[in-house]
C-alpha cells in the first residue's frame, strides 16, 4: 500500500502532526507499505532538528527521524519553510526541502492520501 500522509498544523499547540506522525511511524514499520509523509503550511516547523521540550513532551523531530530510518520519505514545503524562515540546515535528518510539484507526483503515485 502506497500512503501519502499531508500534514498542515504547527508543531506543538494541537495534536494533529503528532498524531500524523504517529500514523506515518507506525505505517513505515509494516510490511508492504511505502509512506511519503509531506510538511505543508505551519507543519513544515515540525521538522526542525534538535527541539528544545519540556520532559515528557513528545519530539516531533524524532519522530521523523524514526519513521524515515524506517523507510518513509519525509519532504517539506520549500515556499512554507522560506516563508517562516527556516532553510534546509535547521532540518532534522530524515527530512528535506520539497515542492509543490513533488507533492503533486506523490499525490498521483499514492494508493490513499490522509491529510491531518
């Protein structure tokens, strides 16, 4: 199954990303399954490496880091990540800069599309 998960929210405030990213982790560890998750709008802040969070709280950028060791491709709007001043060196490893044209192809390559 070829899944394509888009997430929209900020990276702490709601729960959706997490919750997405939580999909995508578990999706990437089943056999069979090829998951392409792309970072669009506040998401993109998700993937900033190295997050600073109070103990307990969940790292967004780890749980990139583990569903891509796993196999998922993790892009991120490059418009989104120019326009709230992030650029490619403050990315976590297991992400990248993507396009809006390569969120088209994964959208056309995808068996289903969540979005959260």
């Amino acid at each position: 199954m070829k899944t394509l998960l888009i997430l929209n929210d900020p990276a702490y405030g709601t729960e959706r990303s997490y919750n997405g990213l939580r999909l995508a982790g578990a999706l990437a560890k089943r056999d069979d399954n090829d998951v392409r998750v792309f970072l669009i709008g506040d998401a993109v802040s998700c993937a900033m490496a190295d997050q600073k969070v109070p103990d307990g709280y969940y790292h967004l950028d780890r749980m990139i880091l583990s569903a891509a060791r796993h196999g998922a491709e993790v892009g991120c709007c490059g418009t989104c990540m120019d326009a709230r001043g992030i650029d490619d060196d403050h990315l976590t490893e297991g992400a990248r800069r993507s396009t809006l044209d390569e969120l088209t192809d994964w959208t056309e390559w995808a068996d289903k599309v969540v979005t959260f």
